[in-house]
C-alpha cells in the first residue's frame, strides 16, 4: 500500500505515460522515409544493395560470373563462390577489400567470409531433361481405379530403374 509523504504526495504510484500525440499535420514524404526504411536497412545495409548491384563493375566480369555477394554484416562481406575460386580470392582479398570500400565508402568492408555455393553468379547448375514416363506395367488381378494407376507407374519406374543399374 502506498503512504503518503508530508507534502501529500503518495510515494510508490506512478502516472500513467501521456499518450503518444498523433499528428494531424501535413508532412512532406522525405520526412517519413528514414522512420519506414531503418527496418529494411538494418537487415540488409543500403552498402550491400550497392555492392550487389555493382558486383560485375566492381570486380571484373570474371570473378562476377564465379562469385556472388551474400551479406554484408559488421564490415564482413560474405561471398558465394563456386568450386576452388575460394583459393584465388583468399589470395585477392586485400585487393577485393580496397575495391569494395572504393566503391562504397572507407571503411563498409574490412574482412571477406567466403562460402562454397553451387549456385554463385546466381546461375544455377543445369537440370537433366525431363524424360517420357515410362509405359505403365499391366496389373490384369486388380480393380480400375487410381490405385491400380498409381501402382502401375511405380512397378514402370522401378523396372526403368533396374534397367538402368
């Protein structure tokens, strides 16, 4: 229970917080954006956006086609690379840091994280053409019906299958 003090005010209640005035003003659209963008930007830099649209001018065509921007967290720029280009870049980073900062600004990049990934310069492998199914296997003891069907064109893959081996 709270007392009360001797200038009769009562110690341990607190007023309820004013609530947050709204404004009924007009404002210019420039005004909004930073409050509407911080969101996206602390999940994805506005550094990053630059350095992925960039990639190609700021690299080489070569090193584009076998690399791909991923993250930029903390001055650390994650790459995607394919197969042993990650050996070349170990060798390339200052160079590559040196790029990105020229670019970008002193000091967005300092260090390079490099990941293996199949699919970097966002091409992604090739898939085998897709072939005819194979004829379904007659069940002649068995009802019409889509189990009948369904069971027919397992036995017909799993024959194709055993073909195959």
């Amino acid at each position: 229970m709270a007392k009360d003090r001797t200038d009769g005010k009562r110690v341990g209640i607190t007023a309820p917080p004013p609530e947050p005035r709204r404004a009924l003003t007009m404002r210019s659209l420039g005004a909004l954006i930073p409050t509407v963008a911080r969101p996206a930007f602390r999940r994805h830099p506005a550094a990053l956006a630059q350095v992925m649209t960039d990639w190609a001018e700021i690299v080489g065509p070569d090193l584009a086609r076998c690399t791909v921007p991923r993250r930029l967290s903390a001055g650390v720029l994650t790459l995607g690379c394919a197969g042993p280009v990650a050996m070349e870049l170990q060798h390339l980073a200052p160079e590559l840091i040196a790029r990105v900062n020229r670019s970008c600004g002193h000091g967005t990049v300092r260090s390079l994280k490099l990941v293996q990934d199949m699919v970097a310069g966002g091409v992604p492998p090739p898939r085998p053409a897709p072939r005819d199914p194979p004829p379904p296997v007659p069940i002649p003891d068995m009802q019409e019906g889509p189990l009948k069907e369904a069971l027919a064109a397992l036995g017909a893959r799993i024959r194709e299958r055993n073909k195959r081996k």
